[in-house]
C-alpha cells in the first residue's frame, strides 16, 4: 500500500548519520549543502566543495543535510559522502526554507562554526577559491555576510552571463530598491545574487517558509537592515547557479514564482519610503511593516494581507482587554491599506526559555477569551514590565480557538518556553505519524497539557470556567467516540471537546459513544484500559459534561 502522510504538528528530528573527522569539525566555516532525492545532483555539489581551497587548509568543513529523501540517496550519490570534511545530518524539515534554517539552528550550536556558506544540492561552487574570497573579504571586513557573483546554468548548459554582485547596486539602497523592481516586475533575468552566501553563524537571521524567493527576502533583510555590515565580493565568481531544479520549474508553473516576487517588490519600495520618511522602524514581515510614532507603534498591513472581513473578526476577538495581546485601534487609510495603532510598552525580548508559571497563565488566558495565536515564535512574544507573557503579532494567525488550534498552541509554546526549542523545531509537516504518536515524542508534554486541561476542566471547575452558550441547537446531538486505547486522559480530552464545541451554541445532547472490545487492538497506538475508560465516562456524566453513555450490544440477540 502507498504511504500516507498528512500535515500535523511534529519535531524535526535532527540526527547526525556521519561526523566529519576532528580536524575538519574544528574548521570556523561550514559549506551548508541540504537536498532531497538529489543525489546526482549533490554529488558534483559535492566534488566542487571538497575542492575549495578552505577545505584543503582544515578551514572549511561540509554539512550535508538530508530532508526525507528515499532510503538510497547514499548508495547514489557515493563514496565523496566518504570524505573527511563532510557531516551528514538528516532531519524532518518539510521544505527547501526549513531545510537551511535546520542547518542555520545546527550550526549556531557548534561554538567552532563562526560562518555558513550556502551551496544547493544543484549547484556548484565556480572556481576552487570562491570560498575563500567571500571568507577573507568579510572577516577582514568585520562583516555579518558576504555576497558573491554567480554564473547560470539553463537546462545543462553554461550560460556567457554573469550576475555581478555590485556593491555600487548592492549597498545603496535607493539602488538595490530599482534593482528589485526589476528583475520582480519589469522581467529583468538579472536578480539578486541571493544564493552565494557567506552568512555569520550567529546573525540570528532565518528563511521565511514561502513556497518561492525565500532566498530574495532574507537577503533584502540583510541588505535593508546592514548595509555597513555586508561584503559584497565581485570577484571570483562565487557559484554556477541551475534555474531549472524541480522546486522552481513548479514554482513558475504554479505562479507562486511570479507572485512572490511582485509582493517582494512591493516591500521593497515600502521600505524605502519608510526610510526616506525617517520613520524608526520597528520590524516588517511577510504581512506588514510596522514603525514608531511616538509613543506609539504602527503597523501597516500590505494590499494582499488584510480584508475587512478580517479585521472586523480580529475586532471581536481582541475587544476583552483581558487577554495577553496588546490593545489596538483600527483605521484605513485612503489607498486601502490597514492600520492600526498600539501604545508603546517597555517590552523585554525572549531569550531560551519562558517562566513555567507564564506560560500556563498565557494559554489559560487565551482558551477563556476563545482565542488561539497561531504564529508563536520568539520574535512574536514579549515579557511586560511585570513579566507577564504578551504576543504581539497582530494579523492573519490571530484566530477564534478551536480544540486543534489550541493543542497546536500548547505545544508549540510549551517546546519553545519550557524545553527550549529553536523557533522551527516543532511545526506542521508532512509526516507518516499520527498526531498521537508525534505528539508522544515531545518530552513531558503529555503531562503537561493533561495538567493544563485539568486545570481548566477539573471536577470542581468545568463547569465554571466554561463560557455559558448563548443558544441550543434542539436538533444536533454531540457523539464523541472513544475505545479501551484513549484511557489516558480521557476524562480532560472530553471535557475539552465539549467545552469548545458547546460555545456559543450547546447541543440537545452530548453522548459519549464507548467501544465495548477490550483489546488486544491490531494497529494498537495506546495501552488499552476499558475499565478505567467506563470509570471515566461515568465522572463526565456525574459532572454534567455529558448526558448519556453508549455501548454497543455484543449479543446476538441484541444486534437483531
């Protein structure tokens, strides 16, 4: 039978197959190669990197990351996976951006690593010292990055033309803004030299997840946010970039190419006219740009990532002032963009962890205003003077909860606050798991969100703390379906679907439907427990969550 994948919340993994031997572990830059079911492919990748004059020093050593590909890749690719220099790393990323941020994450844990040069799985270093050129430049520079030149390749063949990277272009910005405009909207085959990298292992700076140009938009941030701390490096040509790998042939087909690079374009100039404007920028995404005005903070929504369908929800949701999310007001201006205006708060950043008490009190917080924040990271929550856990990402990924928004939520902030997780380690991926059993892999978290939903829904609370529904559907009855396998926690999952389903309208009947068989199962997922199952749902009538128990009939009899 075909496997089967579905998208759920899941960790990346990370495992190390094949460490490069000591004195190459000990070499400051790290070429950054991840692919998947490319072996052909990586193998010239390959043999162009261990032929750089930095490996050949013990300057350079070779990451090769594998996301998911078929069990052979190695067998294909072959005996350079065997040299000295390269680490071969595999992960569950899930897509090209994530793929380099794992790599990104990894090597900003290795104290040895101070720079991460890009190389993709389809392309190939131009000249033995293309390395090197961009590694002198930026340390003798005391840069953050380096940028260099690439040649193309089209369809196999080696294209005459070369895409500089100018420094007169690159480094200006009013220059880089034109640049952008067109190769993004005026059809130039020129643009941004965005894949010959040489980045510092701690800048601190990620792949956005888009299906096109995540390369484009970091490199802009870059270029936008450090233009005094960029080397741009014309010569030698840095890499012999292929425009017809899979990823970008469906892109185009697709119009996500052409898509990412108008809105690309867009904040390109919105960038600029804030900064020709003098406007203290603040920060600015994939949805809006938001600044200072005194002692306020701004923030404008692009054409494409606000409606006012939207708006007026997020009105709804945020009008309790109660909840961890700063307060707002909502204007438009003449051109149709949204706005809104927040007043401005002495926030402190996150750094690796969360107070345990903080993140309880935040998620309690959001499932009684019927919220879920959807986008948690750290750049997205604060600390408030009185260290209370705020999310300040007001947009699109603010929406009304639901049972899976808000499992999704604690376990995301519970990975990033308590165990201390890189912002990407734990989201929504394909995968062959369940949701139980990628669940199950999270240290700790079973207990903890068992406790959480006690808290909320225990005995002598659940009926309390949930909201009071407005209405009654006379003629819609809840059947929720359990078996001998869910005797852990049922009592809180159920108490939770009854809660989140019963708001603002309730149900003529809430029955709870219990699968009579007690096991042994044939794709058994859980310890099976039918006793302590009947025990359970007897405590959920008793406590009004449910109005009846069901069991199907097992004699004969019965079934006729």
């Amino acid at each position: 039978a075909p496997i089967r994948t579905s998208q759920i919340l899941t960790l990346r993994k990370l495992q190390c197959l094949n460490a490069a031997s000591n004195e190459f572990r000990a070499a400051p830059v790290v070429i950054a190669v991840s692919h998947q079911n490319q072996p052909e492919l990586l193998k010239r990748a390959l043999k162009s990197a261990v032929e750089q004059t930095l490996v050949d020093e013990r300057k350079a050593q070779i990451a090769v990351l594998d996301d998911q590909s078929e069990e052979n890749w190695r067998d294909i690719t072959g005996a350079i996976l065997d040299h000295p220099a390269i680490t071969i790393l595999t992960a569950r990323c899930g897509s090209p951006a994530r793929s380099r941020n794992q790599i990104l994450d990894w090597a900003e844990k290795q104290p040895q690593i101070k720079w991460v040069a890009r190389l993709d799985a389809d392309d190939e270093f131009a000249a033995i010292n293309s390395l090197e050129a961009l590694y002198r430049q930026a340390e003798t520079q005391n840069s953050i990055a380096a940028i260099g030149s690439n040649k193309l390749r089209i369809n196999g063949s080696l294209s005459s033309n070369i895409n500089h990277a100018s420094p007169k272009e690159l480094l200006n910005t009013e220059a880089l803004v034109q640049l952008v405009q067109s190769f993004c909207i005026e059809g130039q085959k020129r643009e941004l030299p965005s894949c010959n990298l040489l980045l510092r292992a701690d800048a601190g700076l990620r792949y956005p997840n888009i299906r096109s140009a995540e390369d484009h938009w970091l490199v802009m941030r870059l270029l936008f946010d450090f233009p005094d701390r960029v080397s741009v490096v014309s010569e030698p040509t840095y890499a012999i970039y292929s425009l017809t790998g899979n990823d970008t042939q469906f892109n185009r087909d697709t119009g996500y190419w052409a898509d990412s690079r108008k809105k690309l374009a867009f904040v390109a100039q919105k960038l600029l006219e804030l900064k020709n404007n003098d406007q203290e920028l603040v920060g600015y995404g994939l949805e809006g740009a938001v600044w200072l005005e005194g002692d306020t903070v701004r923030k404008q929504f692009y054409p494409w990532s606000m409606t006012v369908t939207e708006v007026t929800m997020l009105k709804e949701l945020l009008k309790n002032e109660a909840t961890p999310i700063p307060p707002v007001q909502w204007s438009q201006a003449r051109e149709g963009f949204w706005h809104y205006v927040t007043p401005k708060v002495a926030y402190s950043t996150i750094r690796k962890h969360i107070p345990f008490d903080q993140v309880v009190h935040f998620l309690q917080a959001l499932y009684k205003a019927g919220i879920a924040t959807l986008n948690i990271k750290r750049d997205n929550l604060r600390l408030t003077p009185e260290g209370n856990l705020h999310y300040i990402d007001i947009g699109k990924d603010i929406q009304p909860l639901t049972t899976s928004y808000f499992l999704d939520m604690c376990a995301r902030l519970y990975g990033i606050g308590i165990l201390g997780y890189d912002d990407e380690e734990l989201v929504r991926r394909s995968s062959t798991l369940r949701p139980e059993e990628a669940l199950s892999e999270i240290p700790g978290f079973t207990n903890f969100y068992r406790d959480l939903i006690s808290g909320l829904h225990g005995q002598d609370s659940a009926v309390t703390t949930a909201p009071v529904a407005e209405n009654e559907a006379a003629d819609v009855t809840l059947l929720i379906k359990c078996c001998a396998q869910d005797a852990d926690g049922l009592y809180e999952q159920v108490a939770h679907i009854v809660t989140q389903l019963s708001f603002p309208t309730t149900f003529a009947e809430t029955i709870l439907l219990v699968d009579g068989y007690a096991g042994p199962f044939l794709r058994q997922y859980a310890e099976p427990d039918l006793q302590s199952v009947l025990d359970q749902a007897a405590r959920l009538k008793a406590d009004g969550l449910i109005h009846e128990i069901l069991t199907p009939p097992k004699g004969t009899e019965s079934i006729q």
